[in-house]
C-alpha cells in the first residue's frame, strides 16, 4: 500500500480524498495556490506545497509543479481527484514516467474516453447503445444539414473534446442549424483548444441516468446501480439521487450487466462512471467519465461502499474487496450540489463566510472545506458544498433533506441552498416526475409566473 499521495486538487474533493488516505494509514501531501492558502484541505494534510499563483493555469494545471511537489515530498502516489488534471491522459502519463503511481486508468483509456467520438465507437463496438447520431466528427455544414434532414430536428451539436455544456447548441431547424454550428464551434476552441463537432439526435424528455462501476488489475468489474443526475440547469447538475425513481431493478440488473461486461472487455481499471440518456425506456450512452465524480456518495450510501477506498486500493494492484453478489441496494440517497451563487440569479458569489453551521443528524453528510472566516474565491468553480443525505424510502430522504437544508447557515455569500429548499417541496420532484430540462422548462418557468 502506499506511504504518502499527493492530492492534485482543491475544496472538497481533496478534503475527501484526504480523509480516505487518513483512514487508510496513509500520509497525505496538498498542493495549493496562493489564493488557498488557508484552505481546509491545505490546514488538514499533513504535507502542503504552494504550486504557483491564483490563476488554476498557474497551479491546479501545472504539471511540472505538482510532479515537483510529489518528487520533493517524497511521494509514491498522485490522486487527480475531479476536474483540473484528472481526465488529462498527458498528465497520467507523465505522472506514471516520473516513477508515481497515478490513481485512475490508463492514459490510453482516458484518451480513449475523453474524445466523444472515439468513446462512442468503442463502447458501440463492446455491445453498449449510443444516441443515434454522426459517425464521426462533421466535416461540413453541407454534412451537418444531410444528417440532420435525415434524423430530424431537433438535432444537439456537441464538442468532441468537451463536457459540461461547453461546445453544446440545440438547432430545432434547417433555418438555425448553421448559426448553431458556428455557436458550438466557437465555443468548443475556447473551452478544449479543438473545434471538432458532432451531431446527436436530440431527445425531448429523457433522463440522465448514470452506471458507477469500479474494476481491478485481476479482471474484477463490479457496477454500484445507478444515479439519476436530470435536475440540470445549462447542462450541469443541481440535484443527485440514487437510485432513479424511472428505473426498475430490472431495467438496473440488465444495463449493470451490459456495462460491466463491457468494461470487463476494454480491461479497464479504477471507477468510471458511464452515463446514459434514458427515454421510452431505452437508453443510450453519451459519454464515460474516467474519474471519481462528483455525486460519487450517494452510490456510497445505498451500497455501503468507500469508492474513494476502493479507488486507492485497485491502484495499488490489489483486488476489490467486494464482488457483485456482495452489493445490495438498499434505502434513498440525495445529493445537492450547493454553489457560491444567487439562488435566483445564479450571479457568482465569492466572499467571506463570516457565519457557519452544518446541519447534523443520522445519515446527513457534508462534504465542505467552508468555515467561519473562509474566502470564497472568485478563481474557481462555485460548488462549496456538497450536501448529501439518506433514507429507508424516498419520500424520508426527501423529508429530511428538507428539514437538513433548514438547519445550513452559510452567512456573508449567496449560496442556491433556498433553490433547493424549493426543490424538496415541489409536487413533481416529490413524485420523482422530471426530466433534463424540467429545471429550465417547468420548474424556473412556473416561478417566473408567480
């Protein structure tokens, strides 16, 4: 097992990361920038190196300065977390050259997995569905126009090298469809440096619905059910629940069983999350994410199982210590991802946290790096928070989530914790009835009336 890992990553996922190597016996050494120097994940390590200046570019991104920060640390292992260097192939590789252990897969199966187009191909050839679309990127609009007549509107453009929404236009008509084209291709050199675009049939009102699976070096490939991940607003995820109120433990048994034996026969290793539009009862895959996720402890609560512990352990070489007749699906969990934001405008809100509580209770959890004093800074990503709770059923979690979210004081900067107050009272969320664009088309249209 390993003797120190550097976390190359900030907030809440190096918290977490932090505690699992804690737990484990193993020493931990954090990397930060300038404007985290009092960060918790920082304060908490037992080794901390700055790695450069606020800019993530600077820091978070820098290569050779998290690769000096292991070498001078005395590491033996780097864990990338989520986001920042952890879907980076050249960063896995490099990690690897230098004589680190890097915990996650290949840096060919995240090169494979982090272009759109070749992640389609290869699972389409393993035995997995794909949304009905381009064969490969498109070489023209007058190509674009063919495939769109041919499938029929609406269609969704998308980045061949992005994900979170960047590089992504819907075009409902040939009389839009070029204006979109260009949007998305603007759009997609900012956000990953290539233009390269595909076309996918849009579906109406699907859900999201995500497999977490997690495989070893030995040929074991375990999945954890499903997450259902449709409360979105402009493509990102507001609210996480496990498991989804569309999907029926069959429908869980039989895409579990393609999906594992998929990743069984890429030889993938580490956790991985595919994830699925489902409509009409059929699903279709869009994309794998070759890292821990975000909403990885909802699947922890329903199944009993520590991913992260898990993550570090098949890095290490050894065997999961769990099979599939081992996982049972038991009780509700629902994550709300909680931002520095308006609730109402969505406008960025860094500051100081000048007042700071978190709720308590069984079967709450908090995964937070905020405390009284803290500056939220304007440099990152806005998630500060990440409020998870279960239940026996559905309708507790949703009740204690409620009066959970009732108990959170976070004073000095606009959180969305009153967004999601609402949402734990709506009668289409309570029945589990929405899709990926409720949030946009139903629920903030209804509010915008009274």
């Amino acid at each position: 097992m390993f003797k120190k890992v550097l976390i190359a990553n900030r907030g809440e996922i190096a918290l977490r990361i932090h505690r699992a190597c804690k737990d484990m016996g193993i020493k931990t050494v954090a990397v930060h920038s300038t404007a985290d120097n009092q960060a918790m994940h920082v304060r908490l390590a037992d080794e901390s190196v700055c790695i450069g200046p606020p800019m993530s570019k600077e820091s978070y991104l820098n290569i050779k300065a998290i690769l000096s920060a292991a070498e001078i640390t005395g590491c033996d292992a780097i864990h990338p977390g989520v986001g920042f260097l952890s879907e980076n192939a050249t960063f896995a590789s490099m990690v690897e050259e230098h004589g680190f252990t890097f915990i996650g897969p290949t840096p060919d199966h995240i090169q494979m997995m982090g272009d759109k187009i070749t992640a389609k191909e290869a699972v389409l050839a393993l035995g997995i569905p794909v949304v009905p679309g381009s064969a490969g990127a498109l070489e023209s609009n007058e190509q674009a126009a063919l495939l769109a007549q041919k499938m029929g509107f609406p269609v969704l453009i998308k980045a061949a090298a992005g994900g979170g929404g960047k590089g992504m236009r819907v075009s409902y008509s040939l009389e839009d469809l070029q204006e979109a084209l260009t949007e998305a291709r603007n759009e997609a050199r900012a956000s990953f440096g290539s233009d390269e675009v595909f076309l996918e049939k849009y579906l109406v009102h699907p859900r999201h619905i995500e497999i977490q699976v997690i495989a070893d070096s030995h040929g074991n490939v375990v999945h954890l059910g499903e997450r259902d991940c449709s409360i979105q607003r402009r493509h990102q995820k507001v609210w996480e629940e496990a498991p989804s109120p569309a999907i029926s433990s069959k429908q869980r048994t039989e895409l579990g069983k393609i999906v594992t034996k998929a990743i069984k026969k890429l030889g993938y290793r580490g956790v991985g999350t595919l994830e699925f539009l489902y409509e009409n009862g059929e699903f279709y895959f869009i994309e794998m994410n070759t890292r821990l996720q975000v909403e990885h402890p909802i699947s922890e609560y329903i199944t009993g199982v520590d991913l992260v512990r898990e993550q570090i352990r098949v890095a290490a070489g050894l065997p999961l210590s769990f099979t599939q007749e081992d996982i049972k699906f038991q009780g509700h969990a629902i994550e709300c991802r909680i931002n520095a934001e308006n609730a109402e405008t969505f406008m960025p809100s860094p500051g100081k946290v000048l007042e700071y509580h978190a709720p308590s209770g069984p079967f709450v959890r908090i995964e937070s790096g905020l405390y009284a004093g803290y500056q939220v800074s304007p440099y990152y990503d806005s998630l500060v928070s990440k409020l998870i709770v279960y239940g026996d059923t559905r309708e507790e979690c949703i009740r204690r989530l409620n009066r959970v979210i009732g108990e959170y004081v976070i004073h000095g900067i606009d959180t969305t914790l009153p967004l999601h107050k609402k949402l734990t009272e709506n009668a289409d969320i309570q029945k589990g009835d929405y899709d990926i664009h409720w949030l946009e088309d139903v629920f903030f249209k209804d509010a915008d009336k009274k």
